[in-house]
C-alpha cells in the first residue's frame, strides 16, 4: 500500500518533456505516420455528425440539425489542421485536444442513437490514450474528469426515460474504460525513468540530464543555476591495476558520495566513463562550497582504494526561449568541462571554475579559478573573486562604446 502511494505520488509530481517526446518520436521517423493517424481518425467525429443528420433516427429539430452541421465543419477544419500543417507545440496540442472533447460530447449529445454514444465514449477513450503519451498527469487527470462528466450527461435521458441499467452501464464502462490512460502513462513514466537511468550507478544517464533540465530549466524560478563536471583521476590505473569490476565498484561507491553531497533536487547524472555531471540551483559561490564537498568526499578511501576528482564549475544562465532550455545547459557543460581538464592539467584534485561570461569585448573576460589540493581557495576568498569579476563585468558593460560613423 505504502509503495503504491509513492507510485502515485511521484506519477503525479512528474513533469513530462513535451518536446523531447516529439523530437523522439521523429528521430526514428515516426512523427509524419503518427500526424497522419490523428488526423485520419479525428475524421470518424464529423463523419458520425453527418450520418447523425442524414439517418431518419436523427434529430428532427432544426437547431440540432444545425448544430451538427457546425460541429462536422469544425471536425473537417481540425482533421485538415494535422493533416496539412507541422505537428502542433505543447499549448496547441491541448488546444486541439480540448476542442475534440468538446466536439465529440456535443456529437453525441445531439444524436439520439445509442450507437452514436458508445462509439463517443470509445473516441474520448483514444484522446485519453493520446494525452497519457505527450502531457502531464494533471492534462490527463482534467481529460479523464472530461471523460466522466461526458458520460454522466449522456446519461441523464437514459435516466429520464427510465432506463436506468442502460445509464449505469454507460457511466460504469466509462469509468472502467478511462483508468487505462493514466495506467499506461504510469508504466510510460516507469519505463522512460529505466530508460534515462545508468544502470550501474542509478543515476541519471546524459540523456536523462538532457531531459530533467530542459524541463527544469525552462521555469526563471530554478536560477541562478550552476554547472558541476567530475572526472576521477587516473581511473584508468585503477581497472588496469585491480581489474574492472574494482572499478565498477569505485564508481559505485563515487556515485553514492556524490549524491549524498548534492543538495536536494540537484540533477545528477553519470555523463560517461568516469565523469560525472551535477546542476545544481545554486549561484556560483554555494555551488563552490558543493563542489569542494564532493571533491572531499570522493578522496575519502575506498576500502584499499583511494581515488581523486578534478572538478569545474560554471554558472548557467536561463535560456532566451523556454522550449529550448537545454541550449544553455550544454554550453555551461562545455566551459565546466573546460575547466576541469585544467584542474586536471595541475594535478588533479581540485576544484576549478570557469571563464565568468562579461560582455565584449572579449579580450576584457576575467577568468575565475581555484587552486589545486593543497592550495585550494576557501569559499570566502572564492566569493570575493566571484564578486571582483562580476564587478569587472559590470564596468565593462557600462562604459560606453563609441561606434564608427556610417560613410554616406
């Protein structure tokens, strides 16, 4: 009971990466076929609205009639919209969705016919299925309510007319029926958190920090951010000294260190090999004072073992478009990882930061470093560095650049 509460609670906190679906979907070259399938299925609404009009069980009062009438054109516009135009962002993916569940209620509403009904409850069904895939549990759950609500209103002549076993049968297959999109995007967040997951060490893998901070880092409330890369030192000795699965073990044991060091709703991610990455939503001087945690916590022995790490830093900045949070993502990878290989060029075992990011000219960057084991900078001394760089910064920016005179 208590693990399927978990279950459900972290299905319902998860955020899922819209775009990363889509650009997933079209990596295998899918994306067409599957814009198409909607865009054909989404026919069987306006299709079921004219037969609804032409049959002589149809409805007999003109307004109905014209109502369906509208509701078949709507159904034509959107089936043209996927079949003709690029797959749809996020917000017009559930706009799309919003007005099918509209249309498709108000199509069996006018229609009289049993028949008609059953196959809008089936409709409302498959548009579940298709929010389960690309939106959130909060999408869903507001779809699956829509769903519910659907079949209680379609219920209600059944009840007038005294028919109540048909309308409990309506409403209780209804609510049978939409438990199956929310399962499925359980066993889908279940599946994709195997999926972005290293299996050694169980952290995330590079994809999976691809993932997690595109998502969390096109919100302005997670900055200022700041960018950890972690490489042991001389890993390689290690497996040619006592064998790989030593080294696994190593990594293992780096792992746990790691993300017992991090704070709280850091990403953490083994990036490849021996290296390790951290995001962490923390300016630059706090993450220094995580980074040389972890750097102290790594050099603690493992059994016979010891090994070192050499970290860089750099900050993360918020993207100028939210949908495409990981641009600036990998480019902090870049300069911290810049950065660690020249902690590593002075030995190893050091914490070293990353060129502060001034306006032009470029000449004018101010570089930021710590200092190797031994002579490694103290957070307030890192701090004041920091702060002179951003001061530097700040009067490059301000003065003001005389710019050539156009030639007429």
């Amino acid at each position: 009971m208590v693990v399927g509460l978990r279950l459900f609670r972290e299905w319902w906190r998860e955020d899922v990466d819209y775009r990363w679906v889509v650009d997933a979907i079209a990596a295998r070259s899918a994306l067409g076929l599957l814009k198409t399938a909607v865009g054909f299925c989404g026919l069987a609404a306006p299709v079921i609205a004219v037969l609804s009009v032409l049959s002589p069980t149809g409805p007999t009062d003109s307004v109905s009639r014209v109502l369906l009438w509208l509701l078949a054109g709507v159904g034509v516009v959107w089936c043209a919209r996927w079949l003709v135009w690029r797959w749809p962002t996020e917000r017009a993916s559930l706009l799309l969705t919003g007005v099918a569940d509209i249309c498709i209620t108000a199509v069996c509403a006018l229609s009289p016919g049993y028949v008609v009904r059953s196959v809008g409850m089936m409709m409302l069904l498959i548009i579940g299925i298709y929010v389960s895939a690309l939106h959130s549990p909060k999408m869903l759950v507001g779809q699956t309510v829509w769903s519910l609500l659907s079949a209680c209103l379609l219920a209600v002549p059944l009840f007038r007319g005294g028919d109540t076993t048909s309308a409990l049968i309506m409403i209780l297959g209804m609510a049978a029926a939409v438990m199956v999109p929310p399962g499925l995007q359980i066993c889908y967040s279940l599946l994709r958190c195997d999926m972005l997951s290293d299996p050694l060490t169980g952290l995330l893998s590079r994809r999976g920090l691809d993932y997690y901070s595109a998502i969390r880092f096109a919100r302005a409330a997670s900055f200022p951010a700041s960018v950890m890369m972690i490489d042991l030192d001389r890993f390689k000795a290690v497996n040619d000294t006592y064998g790989h699965c030593a080294g696994d073990e190593v990594l293992v044991r780096t792992a746990d260190r790691v993300r017992r060091a991090t704070p709280p709703h850091s990403i953490v991610s083994r990036f490849g090999g021996e290296e390790f990455a951290v995001i962490l939503s923390l300016p630059l001087a706090a993450a220094f004072e995580v980074a040389d945690r972890i750097r102290s916590a790594i050099a603690e022995p493992i059994d016979s073992l010891t090994v070192t790490a050499s970290i860089g830093l750099a900050p993360l900045h918020a993207p100028d478009d939210p949908n495409r949070a990981c641009d600036p993502v990998r480019v902090a990878i870049a300069a911290a990882d810049e950065a660690m290989y020249r902690a590593k060029q002075q030995g190893g075992n050091a914490v070293m930061l990353a060129d502060v990011p001034v306006a032009e000219p470029s000449h004018a960057r101010s570089t930021v470093t710590a200092r190797p084991e031994g002579v490694l900078a103290s957070s307030k001394a890192v701090r004041s560095e920091i702060g002179a760089a951003e001061d530097r910064r700040s009067k490059i920016t301000s003065t003001p650049v005389a710019r050539p005179r156009r030639s007429r």
